[in-house]
C-alpha cells in the first residue's frame, strides 16, 4: 500500500482535532481533539520515518507521546480541579483571567 | 606672640560653642563665662597691641599660617591670619566694645530664660567679626563675613515667638546674601585674574590687570559691603533689623558689622585705586546714603529705628570717603572708630531708657526723662553731642576730616560732595536733636503699656550703667586723641596710604561751615519740637514725612519689584512642574493606558478564540512560507 | 589580590539575606533582634569601607584593590572591582549614611496601631510585604541598596555596573511603595504607589537606554579587538587612540549613558520622580534616594561618561551645563513655592544636584574636585536636614508647613539641629556644603563666566527658601497643635549629632577628602584632554603669598 495515504489519514485526523478544538466546549473533548492532533503527527512522523528509511521521524514520535502522556497527567488533573470547584468542565466558565 | 591671633578668634568661639552645648548646667553663669571670654579676647587684642606698637611703622603687619583649608589643584585656600595696623584698630573696637556690651547684656537680659543661647551668639559674632578682620585672604574673610550675617540672624530673630522679628532676622540675612553674592563673585574674579584671592598676591598683582577687571571686582566688593553696610540699594534689613535686643543693635547694627562694608573698601584699597569708575560708584552710594539714612532719621518716633537712619547715615559718610581713595581711607576709619563709641552709647542709652519705660519704643510716648535716669542722660548727651559733631568731641574731628575730604575730591564733583556731606550734618544735627528732645526734655507723655501699667523710669543697673559711662567717655576723648598730631593717620598710613587732597576751601572754612550747619540744624529741630509741645499721636505730616516714616517706600519699592514678580514666578513655575513636565509624563503613561485597554479587548477569555487566533496565525505562516519559497 | 573590596560589598548582601530570614513576628523583642542584626551589620560594612578607603594610597595607581572573577566569559564579562579616591569616598559616605538612616527609622517599620492603617489592597505595595514582616523586610531592603550601591561604586566592569545600577531599583521600589510616611491621609497608599511606579518607571527607562549604549558600546568594542566590559582596559583603549568611535557613534553612546545618569542624579527636566518619592517615603528611605543612590548617579558620570567618552563629553558640555544651571534655579524657586516641607527639601535636591553636574561638566579640576566633594557633604547636610524634618513630621503627623509654628519654643534642641540643616543646605560658610559649592562655582566661573554667575543667584534663592521653611515651621507663636511637642530623644540626637560634627568638621578641614580625591580628578581631567583655565596675571612673582 502506499505510504502516502498514510499521509492523507494522518491530516484528516489532524483537521478533525483541529475542528474539534475550536469548536467544542467541554474541557474533555477538547482534550481529546488535542491527543487526535498529536497522535495525526505521530502518524506523519513514523510515515516519513518508513518513506525516508530513517529512524529519525520514529524517535521523535516517542518523544511525542511522552509529552503527551505527561501533558495528560496534569491537563486532566488541572480539569479534575475545574470541575470540582466550578461544576462544569465547560473552557467558556473558566474566564477569571479575562480582565 | 603672633600664636595669639588665632587665640582672638579661639577664645569666644568656644565660649559660643560652651554655652550652645553645654546645655541649662550654664544657665547660672554662662553670661559670665562670655563676658569673660571675651574679656579675654580684648586682652589678648591689648598684648598684641603693645607687641606691635613696640615695632617699627614697616614691621608692624605680622601674619600667622595656621593650616591649608581647601588644597585643589590651582586654587589654595588657607586659614591663615594677618594682623597690621587696619585689622588691630578693629580688633581693639570689636572686643573692647564688645566687652562692654557683654557686660552691658548681663543686667538688659537678666530676666531672659534664654539669656545662654543669647550670650553664645554674641560670643559667635566676636568670633565671626574678629575673623573677617584678620583674614589673610578673601575667601576667609568671606567666612567671617557670613558668620556674622549668621549671628545677626540669629540676634536679630532671638524673640523668635515674634513674628515681626523672626521676618526681620530672615530678611537680614537674604538681603545680605545679595551682597554676599557680590562677593563670591569678586572672589572669582579674582582667581580668575590673579589664580589666588590671599589679600598679597591680589594686591601685588592689581597694577597687572586691566582696569575694566579692576572695576568689575570693584564693584562686586561694593555690592557686599552695600548689603553689609546697609547701603542703598540694599539697606531695607537695617531699620527692621531694630527688633532684636538693644544690645544687638549697639553691638552689631551699630558699632561693628555694620561697618564691614568699609573694613572691606578700606582692605581692598590696591584695587579700587586702581578703579576709578568703582570708587566713583562707591562714593554715589555714600553720598545716597548719607541723605536717604539721615532723612529717614528724621521722621521716625522708634528711638532705634531713628537711630539706624543715623547709623546708616553715618556708614553713608565712611564709604563716601573710603570712595575718595587715599584722601579718605584713613578718615573713614577714624570716623568709623569714633562712630563706633558714640552710637554703641546712644544705642546703650536707648535701651536704658526702653528698660526704664516697659520696653516702650516710641518716643512720643517718652518726654521729661532727665530727672528720672540722669546717668543714662548725661551718657546719651554726650554721645549726642559726638554725633553732632559739637566742637572738641570726637564726632566733630572725625567728621570734619571727611567733609574736608569730600570738599579736596576736587571739582564740581567735590562740591557736590562737600555740600551733600554738609546738608548731611544739619540733617543730623536736627534728627539727633529730636531724639534729645522728645526723649529726656520736654512734658511727660507717658503711655500705659498693653497691660495697663503705668511706666516707673528708674534709672537702670550698674552692669549696664558702667559700659555707658565708659563709651561716653570714648565717645567725648577718641576723636581728639585721634587728632592729636594726626595720631591716627600715621598709624593707619603705612596700610591704607595717604594722599593729601587740595581741597577749594581753607581747613579752618570748613571747620567753621561745619560747625553753623549743625548749629542751624540743632536750632531748627529746638523750634519744632523744643519750643512747642509735641503731640503723643503723631500728626499726618508732609507727604516726604510720610515716605520717610515708611523708610521712602523701600520695602513697598522692593516689593513690587521683587517679590510680587518672584512669588508670580514661583507660582507659575509650581505649577509649571505640575502640570507641564509631569503633565506630559502622566499624559504620556495615559496615552498608553488607554490604547493598551483597548487592545485589552481582544483577550475576549475563550479558549475557543484563542485557538482560533493560533490556528490562523499558523496557516499565515505556513502559507507565507510556502509562497516565499515558491517565488 | 586581597578580598577586601568584595567583603565590603558581601557583608551587607549576607546581611539582607540573614535579616530577612530572622524568624518573623510583630513582637518587640523579635523586631529588636531584628534591627540590631541589621544595624550591627550596617556597623561591619561601615568599618569595611572605612579600612578602603584607608587604604588607598592617592598617590598610587588609578584603580586599587582590585579583584577579578570571570562571569560570563563569553562575553568577556568579569566580576571586577576596584576604588579610585571617588568610588572609595563616596562608599565610605554610603556606609556612614546607612547605620544612620537605621537609627532614624528604628520604628519606621513597626506595625502596630502606630504604623499606617494601610490595608493591604492589591494595588497597594503594601500587600507585598505581610505586616509580620515588615520589620524584616524594611531593614533586610536597606541592607540590599548599600549592598548594591557600594558595588556600583566599586565597579570596574560595566556590565557589573550596569547590572548593579538597574537591580538597585527593586528594593529602593519596595522601599518606597511599601513604607510610607506617617503622615500620609486616607490617600497615602494610592500617592506611595504613584509615587514608587513613577521612581520605578523613569529610572527603569533611563536604565534601559543605557543598556542599549552599553551593548553598542561592546559590538564596537569587539569589532576593533576589545571584547570586554573591563572600564580600565576600555577606556586606555580610548586614551591611546587603539578603540576609536566615529563622531556620530561615540555622540549616542555618551547620550546612552548620560541619559541613564541624568534622570537618576536627577537632572531638569528629568527630576519629577524625585519629589514624589522623597515626599511619600519614609524620611529615612528619602535619606536612601538622594543622598545615596542619586550619588551613583552622579559618581556615573564622572566615571563613565567622561572616562569612555572625552571627546563627546566636550561637545556636550556647554549644553549639559545650561541644563544644570536651569536645574538650579529651578529647584530652589520650585523649593520656595512648596507647601510640603519634605518636598521642599526635594526639590532643594535637584538644585543641589544641579550643583554637581554644573561642577562635573566645567571641566575644572576645581569644579570635579568640588562636585565630588559636593557629593559627599550635600549626602551628610541633607541627611541631617531630611532626617529632623523626619522626626518633626513624625511627631506632629503633617507634612504640610502650615500646620507647624513656634516649634521652637517647646522643642529648642530639634530646632536647633534643624537650623544648623538648614545653614548647611544654604551653604554657610564654615559649613561642608560651602566648600564644595564655592569650588564648584570658581571652577564654573573659571571657564564659562556666565554661566558661574547664574548659578550664584542660587546662593540666594536657597538662603530665601531654607530660611522661609525655618521661620514657618520654627519661630513665630507656638500653634496649639505644637504644645507638648517632645524635643529631641537620645536616639534621635544619637542620629543627628554625628552628621552635624561632620558637616562641621568637613567644613573646617575638608583637607582628608581633598587629598583623596585630587589624584582621581586630575586622572579623569587628563582623559578629557582638559587642563585649567591659568589665571590671566599668575602670581608667579609674589608666590611667597599663597605658601607661608
């Protein structure tokens, strides 16, 4: 199979995690429209790892999802604390620092 | 011997800082400790007398180097001290009439609480006025010349609780600074002329510099001695200066300070000599003053402001003859010494009388006083008739040598001179009359002071009777002593040289002009006030009566002049800073406050909006990227 | 290569950290272990910089004692300190100023029904500090200024300089913001906060410029083989011609730095921050500003304006002195319109600081020899000036002059210490400040005359203004609020009698300062290439006169 079409799923993943990101409210889903995001990279990297036969792309794929286990671990912890104060994980509440 | 110049100005310098320090452990008798010191000081003054007088005329100015003050490179400025013939008849002056007047302010201030502080400054102002007259160079001298402008300030403003005196001491000293600015200026000139200021290398270089540098030094030397000295244009402080202690305005406004101004002329005579547009200028002044302070005399019914119009008078006629040059000097000096006992006894006599009569000061309230206070009478009569200048007291050898000079200045100048300084005797003769009359003659117009008590006269205690007694006794022999084969003249000759001048009229001419002018001026005075009653409430008078009573309009003049336009300037400036400077500032920090809470609107708090701002901020990079690189 | 330079500068920066740590708590007892650890260091530093300052040899070389320790080495930054007689002069005053200002502010920082009721509001610097801590933090910022103003004097590189010059203001702001006057109403925290902001903002952009000159000066520095900070290295360089700028460069670099020093010495028109500062802070901390920190800017100056740029600082000279002759007048008219006594003696400030840059900028050695010594005496009079204008402001609880009368009667001995303040401000002679005013003038006069005589017209103004304030506040019938005014504690005399001795003493014999600082003067004179205006008939002939 093509190596590209790799590509293509991988940016339609991205789009969809991008899309989701701006339009969607609740803290989750947003959360998880930005693992969609990194995880449409990852997808790219490991690509052009096998399409250039370097292992470069596939290093940097998991130093990726490092980041983002560590991201999830405080992300998640951050929206836990949210809720329990605010009652709602919805991004549009949280606006203290808007002056 | 020369080691005890410093101790001069050593002994009531301590004394000053003793009772300032010493705190109310002196209370009890700090006073004496002061006359002591300064006691001391006039005996020290005696010791180097008699050093001196046992040398010969050209070996007599002796100096002494005590350490380098101010060492920078080029400008040397050393505390170091000349003592010749000039600095020693000051020295005699200030601390023999200084003692006096110690001994005089021991029963005046008896019943003062804060007679400590007020003997500590009359022994700072011996201190500062035996420094001015010893220095060995300007910029000493300039530390004596502020000191006693400090002490006068703290002396004049001692009844602080009064307002009136406290403006007076502050407007004495600001006044003063004005002419201390003249001085600091000719100090510079001076370094810039000569690279020095110490009095020999200034006056050996004086024939060097070019006339136009002379005058200019000149006159800013004549601009310190016009605000020491009391002189037009800066005279206003002198009469104000009348609210301190009596024996403050014998001491310093009367016998010494005040006549710093021509100890400075009189110093600095190797460049006025050489400057005979300044000494032109310094001879105007004299001549303005004389009339200015004697017609200001004539109005006035507070005995002390009366006699500050005598006393600025007086100082009128030493800086018209120390202008004169060589003619002069000496005989501004001699009138300066002979002034120096007669007023400080008139000024003792005033402030006897003031004790006498709860501290009343105006003389239509007095009248009839000869029976009650007879030494004070026969003190203040004397020195009354010194003043006028009565043939064979001391005012009168004193004050013929100078018109006699004024008349040898040659020209019509010297008329002008010689006339001025004549009308200047009748008009003394008539205002001191005045005073005689309306203080010891006539009825008694005694006044209830603020609290209703009637006046008791009584004549005043020995402490302050004796220092009367002996400046009477100076004020009738000094002159003739002086006179006596020209004493005083050879003494001071070899320091301030001595020209004769040809006058137009014979000495003896003079002499007797003299003599009917101050007659006429005593018989005016007897018909206006002696022969008819004199009313207690002062009539309106001739509108030069007026001016006069309001020292001819000087401080209405320098207030219009000065102040209102420095208080406008003040004004505008404050709120220049205020509004103008940090107005553009504050202006400034509000421009980017309110542009910043405009853009502060962006921050709309939605995560969303953020996103989006990224996501779009991203594909513009991308795709500027991607055409840069297409092109 | 001996320490002692850096013990100098470490011991009051160990003595801030130490104090700040001291266990914290409103009771007497803590906040005396508190102020006594404070002032015992303040005591150390002084003996510190006193044993520099007796050290330096004025005969010897240009920079002493000097130390280097590599920093950044890529940019060839080293820490690197040594005295020259104005640095070792003027961190000796810091350090005599500061166990002084101590002493006048021992309760400045109490908390307590006392101390300002400022709540702690969060645009209030006060909610910085809790109030457990303020006597903590108060003393521990003290310590820090002396701790970076003694290195801003001892400095030989200027990256260190800079850095030091710019980190000073951080705890001056808290100092500020954070301790006011007791005498402040309701709108004291709002009028402190402007107050700190306005010192924090003009100085930080003062500074910034500067290190835009400073980084320029490097690029050009490096590009000709001089990649260093280090000021002796430079400016030799510059001496012998090695490091040249072009005309244009070396005119922005010296505006660079002098805009930095103008707006911290302060200079017209850059002085607005100066009388908010001085009026709203403590008396103790308006000691801090102008008669310590201000000093750096004015030391700058000298050192670095001059010593790198001698061609730039003639151009600019004829200019830099019109500013500082209007600052003159200015100050001393603006003094005499003020109704604030501490903003009085503010802007009395700026007259006298326009005093100092008049005497840097003649070119005399008279006029820097009299500017450095101006430094120092005008440090000491206003101190003394400033810190019993403090402790009338303290008991009567207003600043205005118009709620003070015949203080004099029932508090002889404050007025007394006051008046000989005010003398001195006036510059009487016999006084400190009258022979560094009188030098800084001859040696105007001596180059530019006119100028010199403006300038005089400030002896005047400033008799009129420090007269005015005396006999307002002084003299007159005592005002009913005044009764049972209580003269002088033994502390408050213990504060002011060792600055009235020395205004005194250095007005007598200023000849141990003199000989200290010739040597460094005639140093920077022959870097700029100057010499004295000679006297147009030198006494050559009759030279026995000056030499008895």
């Amino acid at each position: 199979m093509n190596p590209v079409n790799y590509l293509y799923l991988s940016a339609l993943l991205f789009t969809i995690g991008a899309s989701g990101v701006l339009i969607r409210r609740n803290a989750i889903v947003l959360f998880m429209c930005v693992e969609l995001m990194l995880n449409a990279s990852n997808l790219a990297l490991v690509t052009f790892s096998r399409l250039h036969g370097t292992l470069d792309g596939q290093i940097i794929a998991f130093f990726t999802m490092v980041v983002a286990a560590a991201e999830v671990v405080v992300g998640l912890a951050i929206i836990v604390s949210i809720f329990r104060t605010r009652h709602s994980a919805s991004v549009d509440d949280s606006n203290l620092m808007k002056l | 011997m020369n080691s005890l110049i410093p101790l001069l100005v050593a002994a009531p310098l301590a004394g000053a800082a003793l009772l300032l320090l010493g705190g109310p452990a002196l209370d009890r008798f700090g006073h004496w400790l002061a006359t002591a010191l300064a006691a001391l000081s006039f005996g020290f003054g005696l010791a180097l007398f008699s050093d001196m007088l046992g040398r010969g005329a050209e070996h007599r100015a002796v100096g002494q180097h005590l350490f380098s003050w101010i060492p920078v490179n080029g400008f040397q400025a050393d505390v170091s001290f000349r003592l010749d013939q000039l600095s020693m008849t000051f020295v005699l002056l200030i601390t023999g009439v200084g003692t006096l007047i110690h001994l005089y302010s021991v029963g005046y201030m008896a019943h003062d609480e804060r007679r400590r502080r007020f003997f500590a400054y009359l022994n700072l102002f011996l201190a500062a006025m035996l420094l001015l007259v010893v220095a060995d160079n300007y910029l000493l001298l300039y530390v004596g010349w502020e000191g006693v402008g400090l002490a006068s300030y703290l002396l004049i403003g001692f009844w602080q609780h009064k307002p009136s005196a406290a403006t007076a001491a502050k407007k004495a000293f600001i006044v003063n600074r004005v002419g201390d600015m003249g001085l600091s200026i000719a100090i510079m000139l001076m370094f810039v002329e000569f690279g020095s200021f110490a009095f020999d290398p200034v006056f050996g270089g004086a024939s060097r510099a070019s006339e136009g540098r002379l005058t200019a030094i000149g006159l800013m030397l004549l601009l310190a001695a016009c605000g020491k000295s009391a002189q037009v244009p800066l005279q206003s402080w002198l009469g104000d200066a009348m609210e301190g202690p009596t024996p403050v305005s014998a001491l310093i406004h009367a016998a010494t300070m005040v006549t710093a101004g021509v100890y400075l002329i009189t110093r600095s005579a190797a460049i006025f000599n050489l400057a005979p547009d300044a000494q032109t200028a310094v001879v105007v002044v004299g001549a303005v003053t004389l009339l200015f302070g004697a017609i200001v005399g004539c109005a006035k019914d507070d005995i002390k402001k009366a006699l500050a119009g005598s006393t600025m008078s007086q100082i009128g006629y030493m800086i018209l003859v120390a202008g004169l040059g060589p003619i002069g000097y000496a005989f501004a000096i001699m009138h300066l010494v002979t002034h120096g006992f007669f007023k400080a006894g008139l000024f003792l006599g005033a402030g006897s009388v003031m004790h006498g009569m709860n501290d009343e000061v105006s003389m239509r309230h007095y009248g009839g006083l000869r029976k009650y206070m007879p030494v004070t009478f026969v003190t203040f009569g004397l020195g009354y008739l010194a003043i006028i200048g009565f043939p064979g007291l001391s005012g009168f050898f004193s004050k013929d040598k100078i018109i006699e000079a004024a008349f040898a200045k040659g020209g019509t100048e010297g008329w002008i001179l010689g006339l001025c300084a004549l009308v200047g005797t009748t008009v003394t003769a008539f205002y001191m009359t005045r005073v005689m009359l309306l203080t010891f003659f006539g009825e008694k117009r005694w006044q209830p002071d603020a609290e209703g008590n009637a006046p008791h006269p009584h004549e005043s205690p020995k402490t302050m009777t004796i220092p009367m007694i002996l400046l009477a006794i100076g004020s009738v022999f000094a002159g003739g002593l002086f006179a006596l084969n020209d004493s005083f003249l050879t003494w001071l000759e070899p320091v301030t040289g001595h020209a004769e001048g040809n006058s137009p009229l014979a000495p003896l001419t003079v002499t007797l002009l003299t003599t009917a002018c101050m007659l006429a001026g005593v018989g005016l005075s007897y018909v206006m006030y002696g022969r008819s009653a004199v009313p207690v409430v002062p009539p309106v008078g001739s509108p030069l009566t007026r001016a006069a009573r309001r020292d001819l309009l000087q401080d209405e003049f320098n207030h219009a002049a000065l102040v209102r336009p420095g208080s406008a300037l003040t004004a505008t400036l404050v709120y220049f800073d205020s509004r103008g400077l940090d107005g553009f500032v504050n202006g400034l920090a509000a421009t980017i406050g309110g542009v910043s809470s405009r853009l502060r609107r962006v921050q709309n708090g939605f995560v969303r909006s953020y996103a989006l701002s990224m996501f779009g901020g991203t594909l513009l990079l991308v795709a500027t990227t991607l055409l840069m690189r297409s092109f | 290569m001996s320490a002692l330079l850096t013990a100098t500068c470490a011991v009051p920066a160990a003595g801030a950290v130490l104090t700040a740590a001291l266990p914290a708590g409103s009771t007497e007892a803590r906040r005396s272990t508190t102020k006594a650890v404070a002032l015992g260091v303040s005591a150390v530093t002084l003996a510190l910089a006193a044993a520099v300052a007796a050290q330096f040899d004025p005969h010897g070389d240009r920079y002493q004692l000097t130390e280097s320790y590599s920093w950044i080495r890529s940019f060839g930054i080293t820490f690197s300190l040594g005295v020259d007689g104005i640095g070792a002069v003027l961190a000796l005053l810091t350090a005599v100023l500061v166990p002084i200002v101590m002493l006048a502010s021992w309760h400045d920082a109490d908390p307590g029904p006392a101390a300002p009721a400022a709540p702690a509001t969060p645009d209030a610097p006060d909610g910085t500090f809790e109030n457990r801590r303020r006597t903590q933090g108060f003393f521990a910022l003290i310590l820090a200024v002396e701790a970076m103003v003694v290195v801003a004097f001892y400095a030989t590189d200027i990256f260190v300089f800079y850095v030091f010059f710019e980190a000073m203001l951080i705890p001056m702001y808290f100092l500020i913001g954070g301790f006011g006057d007791r005498a402040g109403g309701p709108e004291s925290a709002r009028q402190r906060s402007y107050a700190a902001v306005k010192f924090l903002l003009y100085n930080l952009l003062g500074g910034l410029v500067m290190l835009a000159a400073v980084i320029g000066l490097y690029v050009i520095a490096q590009d000709q083989g001089f990649a260093t900070f280090d000021l002796p290295t430079l400016s030799s360089a510059i001496a012998d011609g090695k490091l040249q700028f072009s005309g244009t460069a070396s005119k922005a670099l010296f505006l660079g730095f002098f805009f930095a020093f103008a707006v911290k010495a302060p200079l017209w028109p850059l002085h607005t921050w100066l009388p908010n500062a001085m009026g709203e802070a403590t008396a103790g901390t308006a000691v801090l500003i102008t008669a310590v920190v201000d000093k750096v800017g004015t030391f700058a100056m000298l050192r670095f304006c001059l010593g790198l740029f001698p061609d730039a600082s003639k151009t600019f000279a004829p200019a830099i002195l019109v500013l500082s002759v209007i600052g003159i007048i200015y100050g001393a008219l603006l003094a005499v319109g003020q109704k604030d006594i501490k903003r009085l003696v503010a802007y009395a400030s700026i007259s006298h600081f326009g005093f100092i840059i008049m005497g840097i900028f003649a070119l005399t050695s008279q006029g820097q020899s009299g500017a450095t010594l101006y430094m120092v005496n005008h440090g000491i009079s206003t101190a003394a000036w400033m810190l019993v204008a403090g402790f009338l402001i303290s008991r009567r609880g207003s600043r205005l002059i118009a709620d003070y009368g015949g203080v004099q009667k029932v508090a002889p001995v404050l007025a007394g210490t006051f008046l000989v303040g005010s003398l001195a401000t006036l510059s009487l002679p016999g006084l400190a400040p009258f022979v560094s005013e009188f030098l800084v003038l001859v040696g105007t006069f001596t180059r530019y005359p006119a100028i010199g005589i403006v300038a005089t017209f400030g002896i005047v103004l400033a008799a009129l203004y420090a007269l005015l304030l005396y006999q307002r506040t002084m003299t007159g019938p005592v005002k009913a609020e005044v009764t049972g005014m209580p003269d002088l504690k033994v502390r408050e005399l213990a504060v002011v009698a060792p600055l009235v001795a020395l205004t005194i003493l250095l007005g007598v014999y200023p000849k141990p300062i003199t000989d200290i600082v010739n040597p460094a003067v005639n140093a920077t004179l022959s870097q700029v290439h100057r010499t004295d205006p000679a006297p147009a008939h030198p006494v050559a002939a009759t030279s026995g006169g000056e030499q008895k």
